[in-house]
C-alpha cells in the first residue's frame, strides 16, 4: 500500500556458465548449429569461431545437445550429440566440444559412350 512499510526477502544464488566450442572443416560456417539445453528449451548458436556459452546456470546436472538438422549440408557429427554437463557452485565446468565432419556421398559415374 501506499505510504506504508513494507518488508521483502531475497535469497542470493551463484549462478555458474557452460562454454564450449562447435568444431568443424575449415571453410564450412558452425553459426548457424544450433546447441540444446535439457531439460528446458534454452538454445544458443556459436559464434563465427565456433564458441558457444549458456549464462546464469544454477548448480546442477544439465545435457548439451546438438540440433542435427541444424548441421551443415552433409554434416556428421564425430561423436555422440549429447553431453551431460555438471554445474558446481563457485567452480569451473569443462568446456564442452562438438566436432563434426562433411561426409558427402559419392556420385557414381556412368560412362554411356564407352565401347563394349
């Protein structure tokens, strides 16, 4: 109410961070891939160098996952596309790294002027 005293409570928290990197073949653009945080819906994009970092994370377990329709044309990823990540309270995690390869397929030829 107006004019009147008023009393309020609040708990301070440490919140922590998760970096990491998306890696991929030299010339092929990673900032467009698309990184996944569970449980949630929080998501984040690399930047043009590949580094990636969720804010304000309170302690606890969380899993990093790559959106595979996100990958580049012909984009395989090198290892399983989720990490499970680990939040301590005044601590360092891990940096987490992606890495994927352009695997793309073999066009067959055909030759229809040879002779037989």
């Amino acid at each position: 109410l107006p004019s009147k005293l008023s009393r309020s409570d609040f708990d301070v928290v440490r919140l922590g961070a998760i970096r990491g990197k998306v890696k991929g073949p030299k010339d092929v653009a990673v900032d467009g891939i698309v990184i996944r945080m569970l449980p949630g819906d929080q998501y984040t994009t690399p930047d043009g160098e590949g580094n990636f970092c969720f804010y304000n994370m309170r302690a606890g377990a969380y899993t990093l996952a790559v959106d595979d329709k996100t990958l580049p044309e012909f984009g395989v990823l090198k290892q399983p596309g989720s990490v499970e990540v680990s939040v301590k309270v005044g601590g360092e995690t891990i940096p987490v790294t992606f890495e994927f390869e352009i695997h793309k397929p073999e066009k067959r030829v055909r030759n229809v002027l040879e002779k037989k």
